[in-house]
C-alpha cells in the first residue's frame, strides 16, 4: 500500500486549486469531495497499490500550470521508505 500527498509550493489561490485537483486526477482516487481554501497551499492526499502511474501523471500534468512547483511525496507502507519529488513544467526537478 502506498500513500502520495502532492502539494503545490506556494499558496494558491480556490479556483487554482480546484483546477489542479482536477488537471492531476485527484478526484478519480478520493471518495471525499476537494474543498479548496482560501489562499492556502494546494494539498491533496491518496492511498493507492501502485503510484507509479499516478506519479507520471501528475508530473506530466504539471506541465498544465508551468508558473508553479508541485511536491509529491511517496510513501510505501510496506518498505518503509519514502520518494520526495519537486516538479516545475512537466519536470522533475533535479537534486530534489
């Protein structure tokens, strides 16, 4: 079992929010509805068996807001260990 919490870096504004929730596919991987916060960091957690797929995907779809830096980290339940990546324009970024 794995665990991804992908947040933006800086705060973003609700409508932003709500349009990264949905650009990543976040809503396909959740049963609760995404209420976006006023003027907050973009925050989205999921529990999944396999984030590899997932994680390509949101890096891809990064690309969508290429002004903004999105984390994901990766957490494997079973290994104990965890992958942190910073991604900016579709990209991960390199040393993160």
């Amino acid at each position: 079992m794995q665990t991804l919490t992908i947040q933006s870096v800086d705060v973003l504004e609700e409508e932003l929010q709500n349009e990264v929730h949905h650009t990543f596919g976040m809503e396909h991987y959740t049963d609760y509805v995404f209420h976006p916060r006023s003027d907050a960091v973009y925050s989205a957690t999921i529990v999944l068996e396999e984030s590899e797929p997932v994680i390509a995907k949101i890096i891809s779809a990064s690309a969508s807001f290429p002004e903004h830096e999105f984390m994901i980290e990766d957490l494997d339940m079973e290994q104990n260990s965890m992958k942190r990546y910073r991604l900016k324009n579709g990209k991960v970024i390199p040393g993160s």
